[in-house]
C-alpha cells in the first residue's frame, strides 16, 4: 500500500489506539484498562482481511476511525462492544490465551458497567496499528507498550505457533519498505529482531516521549504508570509480576544478536545485559 501525507485534524481525546510489539504487556494492558471506571478497553477487534481491504493506507485508517464511530455509539446504546475476549472477559496474557486458543474468540462482550458519553475507548492493535502509526497520530491519541528486547523476543519465540517470525503479522501489507527489508534477511532470529527494531523506532519518531509507556514501570507502579493513557489509571494499585526474569529460551543468542544490533531507543544494551543475567540467575538448576 503507499503511502498518504495524511490531514491534520482535531484529536478526540476520548479514544486512545494502543499499540506495542507482541509480547510486550499491551493485553495487561488493556486489562487493567478494563477495569477502570467510564472506560472500555478492546483487544484487537479488527480482523487482518477488514484493515488491508480498503487497498490503501487512507483506507484502513478511515476503517479505523468508522469503527471508532460505530463502538461509541454502540456501547452507549446497546452496552456491548467487540473484542477478542476469553469468556466474555478481557485476558491479561495473550500468549496464555493462545495457547487456550479454543478459549478466545473475537466477538460481542458485554460492557457491564455504566458510561457517560464522554467515556474512554481504547484500542488495541499491534503491528496494523504501528505500521500506520504517522497518519493516525494525527487523528487519535495513540500510545505504545514497550518491553526489555531480551524479554519480548525470547517470549515471541516461545509461542513460534502463534506469532509469525518477527511478529510481522499484516503489518507487511500495510508498509511495503518494512516487507522488502523483512526479505532480505534470512535467519530466523536475526528478523525478529529488525522487527522488534522496527516496532520501536517507529514509536520513537512518531510519538512523544510521554506517550511510550515501558511494561517494567507498569509492574512496578501497580499499573499506574498507564495514567499516560488516562488520568483514571492513577487510581490503579494492582498486584504485579514481571515476568522478565522469567523468559526462557536461548538466552546467550538472542542477548549476542541484540547486542550487535543497533540498540533500542528506549533500553540501553546495558538493560539487555542486566536482564540476561537475571534470567540466568533464575533459572532452575540442572539435574
């Protein structure tokens, strides 16, 4: 799809786009959202097939911005929503509920709790929402999740099934730059960190500092650190874990690929260094 210079146009402050690389607390996220008073939080209510129909990028952000329309005046109306759910609630741990596919659905769920028209819409959507990130920051708030690299690719490797090499997904279809890149790189690992690269770059030239919130400062502010998405999040005093430390896999690897890879703008090699001898601390004791 090409691209389009986009319009300058007002921004709703009451819809925030969520976005992060998979595997970096966006669905926590949007959980804890959930939980919040006057506020609805959805993850990924799109299909791949009804963002890239429209054929360009103006086209799947006016999608976008229909939907938007539509679920305000549906949850206000009706009280109900789209999202993918587990049982008619909002799941925590995306790669937990994939492995529980039979579990997790996309459809209606109910918003059970009173709204006022003024109330705040978030939604989710990962690499769609990322490749289209410089046009829709000019319509929507949009706010990205960001994770230690060593902790989002070694859990992006652990569920290979269920996230496409580099966790791609239909971002390819929407950025024709990022597709071709993606092709010339052959080894497995090597593309899933240009793709983690990719996710948070495009989050540090497209958004304010203020709007990139780090899942490390969500546990440990009990999630009030998403008070960048809203000012109800302040009042959030969850019970957290990181689950840094607890990422397995070849841990030596993908800390030598990442510290030969240009850093992230938002954690330094020393940050990749520190959690690799974390998890290695961690580590059950071999037999």
């Amino acid at each position: 799809m090409e691209s389009t210079g986009g319009s300058a146009t007002h921004v709703d402050d009451r819809v925030v786009l969520i976005m992060g690389a998979p595997r970096s607390g966006t669905s926590l996220t949007c959980a804890l959202l959930g939980r919040l008073d006057d506020t609805v939080a959805l993850i990924e209510p799109f299909t791949n097939r009804r963002l890239v129909a429209p054929g360009s990028r103006e086209g799947a952000i006016e999608v976008i911005a229909e939907f938007v329309r539509r679920t305000r005046r549906r949850a206000l109306r009706e009280g109900v929503v789209i999202s993918k759910h587990e049982g008619g609630a909002l799941y925590d741990n995306s790669g937990d509920a994939v492995r529980r596919g039979e579990r997790v659905t996309r459809g209606v769920i109910e918003v059970g709790k009173p709204l006022s028209d003024d109330f705040t819409l978030c939604v989710k959507e990962n690499p769609g929402f990322t490749a289209l990130l410089p046009e829709l920051a000019e319509q929507f708030r949009c706010v990205a999740i960001v994770r230690n690299p060593l902790a989002t690719v070694l859990s992006q490797a652990s569920i290979e099934f269920a996230v496409a090499p580099g966790a791609i997904g239909l971002a390819h279809q929407l950025d024709q730059n990022l597709w071709e890149a993606y092709q010339r790189i052959d080894d497995p690992i090597d593309r899933r960190i240009f793709t983690l690269r990719w996710y948070h770059e495009r989050y540090a030239t497209s958004l304010p500092s203020d709007a990139v919130v780090r899942y490390e400062d969500i546990v440990a502010s009990r999630g009030r650190a998403l008070a960048a998405v809203t000012p109800r999040a302040a009042a959030l005093d969850e019970d957290l874990e990181s689950r840094n430390e607890r990422a397995r896999g070849d841990v030596a690897t993908f800390t030598e690929r990442l510290l030969a890879a240009p850093p992230s703008p938002f954690y330094s090699p020393a940050d990749v260094e520190a959690l690799a001898t974390a998890i290695r601390s961690s580590a059950p004791a071999a037999d």
